[in-house]
C-alpha cells in the first residue's frame, strides 16, 4: 500500500520499486538502509529480497513490484506523492519498459502531483527522450556537494514540468550554484547517529541564490541525532516555498 509521509515536502510516498546501492557520499547514512533492514526484520514481503543499499555485486537486490503501480489510482483526494522514497527509479537495474509504466501511472492519474529523485542523473538523461514526460510529474536530482554539480546539469536536458534539486544531506558548499532551468530547491543537513554537520553558511548561500534567481527554497532541516532534533528555522523564518501545483494536474 502507499503511505502516507512525515518528510516535510510532500504528503505520501509510493515505491514501485525497493533497493538500491551506494553511489556517492550522500548515501553513507541512507535512512532508507536502516527503514528497510527493519520492515525486512519485521517479515514484510517487500523488502524480503533487497540488498544492502551501500553494497553492489552479484548479491545486490533490487525488487520491482508490479503491483504497487495500481496504488495511486485507488487514491481520490489529490496527493503530493514522492516516488521511490525507497529505491531510484533510474537506477541501471531497473528496465526502460518498467520506468515506463511508472510514467503510464503518473500520467492517468492527473489529480496527483509526483515528485520524482534520482542520484542517476546520467541514466536519467540518456533515457528522457525515450519516455512520455506528464504534465503532473516534477523530477529532481541529489546534489550533496559541489563535486556532483553534473547531476543539475544533466537534469536541465530533462523535459520535466519541474526540475528540482534535493540538496540533503548538504555536505558542503555549492559555490557558484546556477538555477536556470530549475524550479525549485530542497535543503536539509543530515540525521542519524554519525550524521555530518551541515553549516550555516553553506544553507544561506543557497537561499540567497534562489531569492536572486525567483526560484522557490524549501528549508527542511538541520538535522542531528534524529531529524528535528536542530529544528527548522533559518535566521528566525520557516522557508516552505514550493512551486505551484499545474492546473492540469488538479483539474
């Protein structure tokens, strides 16, 4: 079934797929790896065959779940949905055919608004042209640090109503940040035990980038020992910008 979220920028998460593996720094502490290693502990199905998300190999489990692409379409009141919030759509295990029909969900299912991260810009791109693109889906890519920036770069060739970057956890500065063909950023220090400080210039930076450009900045966190732990406020202000939803994806 979906679920509905506590992560501050959407309202529900829907994971046609499950696993996934390390591809750079920003997947060190994944919550992902340790929410699934406890729903597998707990016997839910979905999670029997996964791998370990930082590990890859000929033991590496990646599960496609052709059953949870009938979910969004049992929902009637419009969604914020956040895709895979498990797992990436885009990563190389996953076929062309399979993405495809996730799109063919998205794009029946218009009353819904879809966000949709990857950290496989690459594969993203190369695969853009080969799908059907709705009105109601905005794609977005991780950017933890500057040593990613090709990640922004590949998802402007994206033909996506909204292009986004989820910069979270932020693990150092995005000097020079460029937002043109961007809609919107998410930023967000890390949680967890051994998470990693994120500072505050480093956020401030990156809002100020977005008021000169007019482009919507979402704070979502400092982070800490557990997600609400450094609170929200940055310089005294909650920042919940978000784009508009399209009027095509709730009429």
């Amino acid at each position: 079934m979906g679920d509905r979220s506590t992560i501050e920028w959407t309202e529900a998460t829907w994971n046609p797929t499950t696993g996934c593996d390390r591809i750079s720094l920003g997947c060190d502490n994944c919550y992902a790896l340790t929410l699934s290693r406890r729903l597998k502990a707990m016997g839910v199905e979905k999670y029997q065959n996964d791998g370990d998300p930082r590990t890859s190999g000929p033991g590496f489990g990646l599960s496609m779940h052709p059953s949870a692409l009938a979910i969004p379409r049992q929902w009637r009141a419009p969604r914020m949905v956040f895709v895979n919030s498990m797992s990436d759509l885009f990563h190389a295990k996953v076929p062309l055919e399979f993405v495809r029909q996730v799109f063919q969900v998205i794009a029946e299912t218009p009353q819904h608004t879809y966000q949709l991260l990857t950290k496989r810009a690459r594969r993203l791109r190369r695969l853009a042209d080969e799908l059907d693109w709705p009105p109601n889906l905005w794609m977005g890519v991780s950017l933890e640090d500057a040593t990613h920036m090709h990640r922004v770069d590949d998802l402007r060739q994206v033909p996506a109503a909204v292009r986004f970057l989820s910069c979270e956890p932020l693990l150092g500065p995005l000097t020079d940040l460029k937002l043109d063909g961007i809609g919107w950023v998410i930023v967000g220090g890390e949680s967890g035990p051994k998470h990693r400080p994120v500072q505050q210039d480093w956020v401030v930076d990156i809002r100020d980038a977005c008021n000169e450009a007019e482009v919507p900045f979402f704070f979502k966190q400092w982070g800490g020992r557990t997600p609400k732990a450094g609170g929200r406020l940055l310089h005294g202000t909650t920042w919940d910008e978000m784009p508009q939803r399209l009027r095509s994806a709730t009429t």
